[in-house]
C-alpha cells in the first residue's frame, strides 16, 4: 500500500499501475480459501467474504482456526504432540493439522502469485529506474522475507506430515529462511540485471528454463495431480515457479533432484551471460 501511494504521490502512474496489477494475482488464493471453506461445511457469511475481498481471508485462517489456547505444545513434547495429530485425523487435534496444511498451502500460492511479481517489479524499480528509492527498497525487501517465510513455512509442514519427526527449534527455521532469502534474493538480482542490460531478451531466457523445468518435471511422474490434463497443467506451472526456486513435491530423498535443479539453474545463467 505504501508503494502505490508513493507511485500516485509522485505521478508515477506507469508504475502506480503495475504495482496494483501485481494485487489481482492474489485473489485465486483467496477465492480458494472460500471454496475451500465452503468444502469443510463452513458456509461464508458477508464477514468472510469482505475479509476475503481484503485479502485478509489467510490471516482469518491463521488467527482464528490455528492460534488457539491450548494447541502450542512445549518444544519437548513436540514429537509426541504431532505424532497425535497424525494420529486423529478424525477429531479435532487432525483437524487443525488439516488447517494448517491449508494455510501453508494457501500462504506459499499467494506468495508465488502476488509477492513474487511484486518484488520482481520493486526490484526492477530500484535496480534500473531509481536506486534511491527508499519506498520500492523496503517494499522489495519485505516482499523477499515474506516469499523466503511462504516456503519456510511449506517446507515446516512437510516435515511435520512425517511420522517421528520433530517440530524443528527456532536456530533450524532461521537457518531455513535465511538460506530461501538469500537464494531467491541472487536470482531475482540477477533476473532483474539482465533486465535491466538486455531488456526483453530476460522472457527468453526465462522461457528456456520453464521449459526445460517442465519437461524434467513430466519426465518425473509427477503424480500430485491425478487427472492427465491437471498433471500437465501442475508441472508447467511449477516449472514457471523453479525459475525462482526449489519446491520439493515429491516423497522421499530430494538430493538427486536439487542437485540437477542447481546445475541447470547455473548453467542458465552461464549461458545468459555469454550471449
């Protein structure tokens, strides 16, 4: 909000523009949020729906159905604590495993659709248009925290679906985020420079490796998705999103994969900066 009124402050109304579009994205997490909550038997009243409308409809998720008395077990308990909410998936302690499940997913869908093009244009802003923009500056670097904070989250979730493993400490999850940070912090710099050097030849390079990403995911069998059309509609989306980083979608060891993901990653930019 800061950066618009700072784009119709100073009448830029180019920037001001794209900065709003970077908003729309946002509601497909949010309209997934409703139907998902009419899914679950909660009929959206007026109330949930104007949340919802104000893309507060994640932080009514969080605050309302996860942040409650008595459901904060002690660190060494931890365990045992989720090896319960495994457990009863059938009664309430499931049910807000399953809750949480929702709103790591529906965080890490909005964060890719919304704050993910928004820190590519505040990058861009203070990279190549003005450098000493202090707005744009905080905006992008907020916009990385929280992106880094969606996956960090995401990947806390897979980790807790696993039986016997522990809530990981707090020294673990900064570890965590400030690994996302700073990975996606060098890739999007780097996008943003060739940007700003070879203006729209970044699309093809972009679209290069959203090929070659989507084609090692179907190469894959990826099966999160059952139907064919929805399993190759899964995979060139999640391709667009390994231009940017990792996502895990699969069971079991991940070392081969991030691995390969790594060398193409470094061999794309390699090859960017020799053309």
């Amino acid at each position: 909000l800061c950066a618009i009124i700072h784009y119709l402050v100073r009448g830029q109304l180019g920037w001001f523009g794209l900065t709003i579009a970077c908003l729309v994205p946002g509601y497909a997490a949010q309209l997934l949020s409703i139907l998902w909550f009419r899914a679950d038997g909660r009929a959206p009243g007026c109330w949930l729906l104007a949340l919802h409308l104000l893309q507060l409809g994640l932080w009514k998720r969080t605050r309302v159905h996860l942040l409650k008395p008595g459901w904060a077990p002690c660190h060494r308990d931890s365990c045992r604590y989720w090896d319960v909410l495994r457990a009863e998936k059938g009664g309430a302690a499931g049910e807000v495993l399953a809750q949480l499940g929702d709103v790591c997913v529906l965080r890490l869908l909005e964060a890719l659709l919304q704050t993910l093009p928004h820190l590519l244009l505040q990058a861009y802003v203070v990279v190549a248009v003005d450098p000493a923009g202090f707005i744009p500056g905080v905006s992008a670097g907020l916009s990385l925290l929280s992106l880094a904070w969606a996956l960090v989250s995401y990947s806390h979730f897979t980790c807790l679906l696993k039986p016997g493993h522990l809530s990981p400490p707090a020294a673990v999850i900064l570890c965590l985020l400030l690994w996302r940070t700073g990975m996606l912090g060098t890739r999007v710099l780097a996008l943003v420079l060739f940007a700003r050097l070879y203006s729209f030849w970044v699309f093809a390079v972009a679209g290069v490796h959203w090929l070659l990403m989507s084609f090692w995911l179907g190469a894959q069998q990826t099966d999160i998705v059952a139907q064919p059309c929805r399993w190759r509609l899964f995979n060139c989306l999640l391709g667009a999103v390994y231009i940017f980083c990792y996502i895990n979608v699969r069971p079991g060891p991940s070392r081969t994969r991030v691995v390969v993901f790594y060398a193409v990653s470094t061999w794309n930019v390699l090859y960017s900066t020799w053309i």
